[in-house]
C-alpha cells in the first residue's frame, strides 16, 4: 500500500488524534522500508543498468551509503 492510497483512504474521515499520531508513525516507517528495499535492488544493479536508468555507479553507491531515514 502506498502512502498516497492511504492518505485516500483517511482523507473522508479525519481520524482522532492519538490514532493519527500512531497512523503517522505507521506511514513513517512504511516509507523507510520501501527506502531501504529500493536501495537493496538499486545495491544489485550492474553498470549496463544504472546507465538505463540514468544513475553513474558513483551516484548508486552514494544512494546506497545512506542510511534508511535518509531521504
């Protein structure tokens, strides 16, 4: 589920402020586990595809040092 599906789906209704606090929270850590699975596939890409997708293997492995909170 992406972050834009579930701002959808409380976009209706707000939610109280605890559970928006612990929806935060959930929708925060989600991001920073797609972060971190992006980087792993972006980890194991050789050259020919970083060249397809526009990225130098200096800039791959930039984005790869960074820890997963980093944006």
């Amino acid at each position: 589920m992406t972050y834009q599906q579930i701002e959808m789906m409380t976009a209706h209704r707000p939610l109280p402020p605890v559970a928006n606090a612990v929806f935060a929270l959930a929708v925060t850590v989600l991001a920073w586990e797609q972060r971190q699975q992006t980087r792993r596939a972006l980890k194991r890409l050789d050259a020919q595809r970083l060249v397809d997708i526009g990225l130098s293997q200096d800039q791959a492995r930039a984005e790869c040092k960074k820890v997963f909170w980093q944006a």
